[in-house]
C-alpha cells in the first residue's frame, strides 16, 4: 500500500520491526526459508531502522504503536529521536512507546508484565494529553475482540488483524477521521486464516481501482505458489497481543 499510495499511506514502527521480534516470532524463519538469502533479512531490518514511531493528525491525535511511559512528557521528545536505530530497552521513551499498555487497574504507572513498557492509567493518560493538546491517543499493540476498544475516552486501541494468527477469531477495526476531528470506527468480520503455502498470488492488472472485484481485469494465469515452509511459525505474538490474555515476556539482555 505504501508503494501504491506513497503520499497517502504512512506506516509508523511497532515493536515486531526490530531483529529481536523478527526472530521470535516467525519472520526471520519464513524470510530465510522461502528466499534463502539473509541479506533480504538484513535489508528489512535496515529499512524497518528508518520508520518513524509516531504520526500526527490534524495537530490533535497522536498515533504510536504501544504508549506512554513517565519518562514521556511532549511531542518534541519523539521528533528529538534519532533514525536509524535498532534496539530497544535501554530507553523508556522509546520502550513505552513500542510497548506499553493501557490499563483500568491504576492511575499513573507502573511496570508493564510484559518485560518491557509500562501499563498507564487514565491520570497519566490525561496530564500527557492535556500538556500536548491532543484529543486522542490511537495505538494498536493488543488484539481487542472487537476489533477496537476505547479506554478512558481518549485512547483508542484499533487492531487491523482479524482472526489474528487463525487463533482469535477477532474483527478487525479502522478509525475513519472526518474533517471536524470526529472519529467513525468501522468493523469487519472475521476472514479465513491462509496460510502462505496453500494461497495462489494472483497477478491483477489495475491494482489501484476500488471497483468491485468483478469488475476488475485480472490476468488469469496465477504466479508461480510458494514454497511450504519447512517447519511451523511460531504463534508466540499471539500471546503478546491479546487484550485478553497477556503473558508477560521477558526483556531482552
């Protein structure tokens, strides 16, 4: 989508863009599997190095993939830090913001039971949100039932995978912004989980259309299938990112 739409689509760094995640979670194995080459790896984790963390809309919604930690206190701090770097863990901005999550059981902060990040409360919530005159904090991180969950009335957890890893069977959520500032959530049902090496890629012509499928011109020779990966990928990012089942994980050394 970045590439189809490079002024229109703005992608902003999460914690699974770092080599840590990457080799925990199953991208490093499938990478390497299906293209044998590590410098494909390498290559995305040098542009991955280059994402920014944060986004902005309209001066009034913060956009980051985790949240806040005590050591965060203006927007200036997340403009201040410096690109490329590759690990996280020796700085709470940098950790709060690819890790933490909100939380009912406190009202500032505390430790996050993942390992990293902190859990925040609707008082730490409100003074950082209050201080940088911003109305909503929309962040991802957590596989939410529905899709999207609001905490406190200004954070917004929005989640776009629906049945997450063929083991949640979640709707999936993005936030439409209308002019005023005004946020519609839309939902979507859960869709069935392909995996790689069962799925035919299909070479369509006028990939950019937003006509119906059925009125698109695909070319009806599919490309070559995939090779199946040896061995299964691991489903431990499932865990760590149920709103409903958090497991803690441990920081890495």
């Amino acid at each position: 989508m970045k590439t189809v739409w490079p002024k229109n689509v703005w992608i902003i760094r999460g914690n699974h863009e770092f080599a840590y995640l990457c080799g925990q979670c199953g991208f490093f194995s499938q990478i390497t599997e299906v293209y044998g080459d590590i410098n494909i790896f390498r290559g995305f984790l040098k542009s991955f190095s280059y994402i920014p963390i944060a986004a902005l809309i309209g001066q009034t919604t913060l956009c980051i993939h985790g949240g806040l930690s005590p050591s965060l206190y203006s927007l200036a701090q997340l403009k201040n830090i410096q690109k490329p770097f590759d690990d996280f863990g020796d700085d709470d901005v940098i950790d709060g913001i690819l890790w933490s999550d909100p939380s009912n059981d406190l009202r500032e902060f505390s430790d996050s039971p993942r390992g990293t990040g902190f859990l925040f409360g609707p008082n730490a919530t409100d003074d950082f949100m209050k201080s940088n005159k911003l109305k909503y904090l929309v962040r991802g991180h957590e596989c939410v039932p529905d899709g999207y969950l609001v905490h406190f009335g200004s954070v917004i957890t929005v989640f776009g995978a629906s049945n997450y890893c063929g083991m949640v069977n979640n709707y999936s959520a993005i936030l439409n912004f209308k002019s005023d500032g005004v946020y519609e959530p839309r939902r979507f049902p859960a869709l069935d989980y392909l995996l790689r090496n069962y799925t035919m890629f299909v070479k369509e012509k006028n990939y950019i259309s937003h006509e119906p499928a059925s009125a698109r011109n695909f070319d009806p020779k599919p490309k070559e299938q995939l090779p199946k990966l040896k061995g299964k990928t691991p489903r431990v990012s499932v865990r760590h990112h149920q709103k409903f089942q958090i497991t803690p994980m441990k920081k890495k050394a």
